[in-house]
C-alpha cells in the first residue's frame, strides 16, 4: 500500500514516471510455477490481482516499474542434468509474460531496449539465469541462453557447483575453479553480467579479479547491516566501486534484518536436519518444513526503512552509483512492512528521499546505475568480441 497523501511518495511517484525503476531479481515464474502445479501458467490472468503472489500487472503498475528482471530459478539441489531441461522452461515462463501481455512489457536485451520500452509506456522485461548449475557446465549452453535473451547468471544459488563456491555451502574451490574464471570470461565476451549474489566471498574476489566488465549483485544486502552469510562484505564493496559493478539492494527480510535472520535460523536448521536424514525429500518437502515451522514461529516485522539502511551502507561504502534495487519478490519470505508485493516500491524511494538524498542519486539507484552497467558489459563485449572467438574450453580440460 502506498500512502500517495505523503509529500515524499508524490515525490516518488513523479520521479518514477520520469526514470525507470529497475528491479534486479523477481521469482514469479517459479512461483506461478508452483501455483499451477507444474507449466501451464498461462491459466493465469496477470492483468487481475492475483492471490498468493507479490506480482501482477496491477501492482506492478501501482508501484511505477519500469524494467524487470525476471528470474529463471531451479531448485540448487537438483543435478545438472536435471537443472538444465527444468531451467529452459523456467526461461519459457518467464519470456512468455513479454508475448502474453505485449501491451504491458516489451522484451529488452540491452540498454537502449529498456530505455525504448520505457518510453513507450510499457515494462522492460530482462532476463537473468539465477545459478550456474542450469548451464551444465557447458559454455555452449552458456551462449545458447545468451541467445535467448538472458542477460545475467548468478554463479551459483544456495549450494555450490562443480565450478563456483556459494555463500550459504561448504567450500570446495577455493573461489572458482579455472573452468569457472573461464565462465566469467566467457560471459564478459558475450556481454552476460556477471551476478555474484548467493556467492561465497572467496567467488567474489575471485570472480573481480577475473572481470574485464561491470559486475551485478543482482539481489543482496550489506554484511555489515546484518552478517547474512548471503550479503556483501566491505571489502568487496570497495573492489565493487573499481569495478564499476552494482550492488542491488534486497528485500527478504531474512537478509535485511539480524532480528530476523536470528529467529529465522532454528527454522532453518530444522529444514537442513530433515534434509541430511531424508537424503530423497524433494525440494518442496524441504521448503515446506521450514514454511510449517515459521507458521507456528512468526518472526518480529523488518521495515522499509531497514532497507533504506542497507541502502546507506552500501552507498557510504561503495557509493551511490554502484547501488540498486533487486526485491526478490516472490522468492521467499517474509517481506518487511511497506514492501509486501511490487506495489511498494515508491514507498522505499519515498524514503531516500526523506532521508536526503539528491535526485540524481535516486534515479541512479532505481534504475540508472544498472543501465550503466549494462552499458559497460555491451562495450566491453564488443571490445573482447575483437580481441578473441568463443571459448572452446571445457570443465574437464580445464579442472580434470
């Protein structure tokens, strides 16, 4: 709900009608997935809100979108073999919202897409790979999801891959193996962002050291805020601002407050004690455990205005034109107090601008910094693309 009597939200409102917000990372593909029990998911109309979601069409128009990244997410438990069929129609879901409503979103691949699209009233639709396990590692099918649009691959998700080290699993590479330094080469060719959200720090460092391109956190928030193992240290936040990258700002309230993430953890270990004795649960009858467990165990409200702190941190630190805003809508839960769905969005610019910052900053941190950095990604591609063909590697040359 927006509070559109509130000086600072008509602010915020005018500002988004003038420049695009740009949310980094939204899980509604998978989560009408699972709504309709498998594909299938043009049964649903997104042009009527729609119960049990954060997004449809109404919201997204209440809450002044302007660009979306659509996530194509699989389960980070499952093999290669079975990540990769499962994510080519995941990446089907979510392109069709772009053909279903063509009034509402227009497809975007680059910058001057989003800006096209824009200005004719409509929605940028982007797309990014959210885990590296979905490419199988191949880099061929790497650049076949670059041909169809995908324009960011997050590493790796909650657990690590044959190549990448990710936050919230055991290490095993030390970072990135040299096939993975490969996949981030090969992406920077292609103009494929690099996303190191869910990462593990060492992936990070290894991945900046590694980068001829601006790199995304598409969906991640400030260690120093709260000590999530799936935010962003400081000292990778100084490496960012070299970089050139963008780190965009998340919602779930498990990442944006330590209260939460304090009471939130029992759940969780009780989700991963059920997975180590039943080696064959699905996915879902994991995720279930941890739903049912914090259905009888609700956690203390986070705010938008913890958020906004997250959002101070990151700019104090790497600043403000190497910060965005990836929600994460649809892809877990629960959401703070004034971002419950896709409408809420002004509310958080209604409160950087209460907070003081220039307009100029805004615009950057709703849209303008993840457009630059796209930008960069295209330049350096066209750059690299000059310099030397397609990577022929592959993960057992490379890594044995």
């Amino acid at each position: 709900m927006v509070a559109t009597s509130d000086p600072f939200v008509e602010r915020a409102l005018d500002l988004l009608q003038k420049s695009p917000l740009i949310d980094g990372h939204n899980d509604l593909a998978f989560a009408l997935r699972m709504r309709v029990g498998g594909m299938g998911v043009s049964k649903v109309d997104l042009r009527r809100p729609v119960e049990g979601v954060d997004t449809d069409i109404p919201r997204l128009r209440a809450g002044r979108v302007g660009g979306q990244f659509w996530s194509v997410w699989v389960p980070a438990e499952l093999p290669e073999e079975r990540a990769l069929p499962m994510a080519l129609e995941q990446l089907d879901i979510a392109d069709g919202f772009a053909g279903r409503y063509q009034d509402v979103f227009g497809r975007a691949t680059t910058a001057d897409d989003v800006d096209t699209v824009f200005a004719s009233g409509r929605i940028a639709s982007l797309l990014g790979l959210e885990g590296g396990s979905m490419i199988a590692s191949s880099l061929p099918i790497l650049r076949t999801f670059f041909a169809r649009g995908v324009r960011y691959m997050t590493l790796t998700h909650w657990k690590t891959t044959r190549w990448a080290d990710a936050a919230t699993d055991d290490p095993q590479h030390d970072g990135l193996t040299e096939f993975g330094r490969e996949v981030v080469r090969e992406m920077n060719r292609l103009g494929m962002l690099v996303d190191l959200s869910h990462v593990a720090p060492s992936t990070m460092a290894a991945a900046l050291e590694v980068a001829e391109a601006p790199v995304v956190f598409s969906h991640s928030g400030a260690f120093a805020v709260n000590p999530h193992p799936r935010n962003v240290p400081d000292d990778i936040l100084r490496r960012v601002t070299g970089n050139g990258g963008v780190v965009m700002a998340v919602f779930l309230s498990g990442f944006v407050s330590d209260e939460v993430r304090r009471h939130l953890k029992p759940g969780f270990d009780l989700a991963d004690a059920f997975e180590r004795e039943h080696p064959d649960a699905t996915p879902e009858a994991v995720r279930e455990i941890r739903r049912e467990w914090m259905k009888a165990n609700p956690p203390p409200p986070a705010t938008v205005e913890q958020v906004a702190d997250h959002i101070d941190h990151l700019a104090d630190t790497a600043g403000a034109e190497h910060v965005g805003i990836g929600s994460d809508f649809d892809g877990g839960e629960p959401l703070p107090t004034g971002l419950e769905d896709v409408s809420g969005f002004p509310n958080l610019i209604a409160e950087l601008l209460r907070r003081g910052y220039a307009d100029d900053d805004v615009r950057g941190i709703a849209g303008g910094n993840v457009l630059r950095v796209m930008r960069g990604a295209e330049s350096a591609a066209r750059r690299i693309q000059a310099e030397r063909p397609p990577s022929e590697a592959t993960i057992e040359a490379l890594d044995g």
